[in-house]
C-alpha cells in the first residue's frame, strides 16, 4: 500500500518520490496544454489570469496552512500524551519509596517490565503501524496486575494508608493516559481532507498554465517551482500525519529516561516526607 511505502522508507527519500512525482506530473500536464492550447490567444488574457490566480493562491495557501497547523497540534499532542504516561510511571516509582521493601520491589518490578513492553513491542509496533489490540494486551496486563497488586496491599501505618491511596490515583491517571496514547497512535488526516488537499492542488498548478509567457522554459520553470513548493507542503504533512508512525515521529525517549534515573532517584526520596502530585 502507498501508505506502507510513505511510512516505512526515511522521509528524505519520501520527499524525493512526492516532489519528482507531483513536479513531474505538473510539467506533462503543461506540455500537453501547450500543445492544444495556443500560446497566443493565452497571453492576451495573461493579466486577467494572474489578477484570478492570486485569489486562487490566497485560498490554497489558507486551506494548506490550517491542514498544517492541525497535523502539528495533533503530533505535539502525541507527544505530551506520551510524557504524561511516562510522569506517572515516575510518580509511582518514587511512591513506592513508602511501601514495606517487599511490596516496593514487587510494584517497581512490574513498572520496569512496563516500560520494557512499551519501548522494546509497543513502540516499534506504532512506528511500523501494527496497532491490533495484540500489540497492546501484555501492557494492559502488567497494569492490571499492578492494579490490583496495589489495591489489595493492606496498610500497617497512617502514611502507607495515604501512600496507598495516592499511588491508586497516579495509576488511574496512568491508564487514562496510556488508553489516551493507543487511541493517538492511530490519528491521522480522513480521506476526505487529502482528496480536497490534492484536488486543490491541481487546480492551483493547473492554473498556472493559462498564463501565456513568452518564453515556454520560463513558463516549465515557474509551474514546477510552484509544483515543488506545494510538493514539499505535502511531505511535511505526511511527515507529521501519523504522531507515532514512521521515521518522523513521537520519540520513547520519556520513557527510557524514567528507567534510567528511577533507582538514583528513589534513593534520593528515600529520607524525604512523601509529597504528593
């Protein structure tokens, strides 16, 4: 599938095969038009086109800049998605710092197969677009038993009963979390909005060639450098499209951090009053 290609091959090589193809395809539409279109009778309406063109670019470039701006805000979203699962899963780290030694190892054991889950299936599995709910059922089975680990401990002081229900709050927050990311993984622009993007696409390239300028390579020039600026906007969308899928996307590194500082950073809290978040 075209998408498959777009999504599994580096984003410079992408940009070559958008660019080339959209570009190319611009400069055959003209040479044909130019063959059955008399240049002569185009240049004497050369200034009513330009003065019609420019309210077709103005639209365009509107319709490109909002398309723009919500891929962006979507993949930014993606991304503090992300960081927020992986805060929880520091909070809950540093929380367990007030359960007995056993309870603590057995919590941060389950974290740390967590996390493995995620960066080493999950993350691989999003960027490739394999998102079936396989993927994602070992996850949601440590935080099931994490889950219930936590709501069965019974408290043996005041500040583990508070602890307790502390950390039961973080993992609610985590879950809302995680399910937030697996529904992201999978957001992306409808059909409808490309089919519109690329018609009008076309029709902005395509009125390029009722211009009549004197010189045909100047006219070849112009239509492919508006063909490859359009192009370019095109691969930066598709870049940005899918938050977690392809080469050009949300990074692990959140939770790669979390594993890296949790034991400093639980002996640090070790002698500190527990603070909550």
């Amino acid at each position: 599938m075209l998408v498959d290609f777009l999504y599994t091959h580096p984003t410079w090589l992408v940009g070559l095969v958008v660019i080339g193809a959209w570009t190319g395809l611009s400069l055959i539409g003209l040479c044909l038009f130019h063959r059955l279109v008399d240049v002569h009778m185009r240049h004497k309406d050369t200034e009513t086109v330009g003065l019609t063109y420019a309210i077709v670019a103005v639209v365009y470039a509107v319709l490109i800049a909002f398309i723009v701006v919500d891929v962006f805000e979507t993949f930014a979203k993606g991304d503090e998605i992300a960081t927020a699962e992986a805060n929880q899963l520091s909070n809950l780290m540093l929380d367990s710092a007030g359960l007995p030694p056993q309870m603590a190892d057995a919590v941060r054991g389950d974290l740390d197969k967590y996390i493995d889950i995620v960066v080493k299936s999950e993350w691989p599995s999003q960027r490739m677009g394999k998102l079936g709910d396989t993927v994602f059922e070992p996850g949601w089975t440590v935080l099931a038993n994490l889950s219930k680990r936590l709501a069965e401990f019974e408290p043996a002081t005041t500040g583990q009963n508070v602890n307790k229900g502390e950390m039961l709050h973080v993992m609610d927050d985590l879950i809302k979390a995680r399910r937030s990311r697996v529904l992201a993984a999978g957001e992306h622009l409808p059909d409808v909005v490309w089919q519109i993007l690329l018609l009008a696409g076309a029709v902005a390239v395509g009125y390029t060639y009722l211009f009549g300028a004197h010189s045909f390579r100047i006219h070849l020039t112009i239509t492919g450098l508006i063909a490859a600026t359009i192009s370019l906007v095109f691969v930066l969308i598709i870049a940005l499209d899918y938050p977690f899928r392809g080469e050009v996307s949300v990074s692990d590194e959140a939770f790669l951090s979390v594993k890296a500082t949790a034991s400093g950073a639980i002996e640090a809290e070790a002698g500190k009053p527990l603070l909550h978040h």
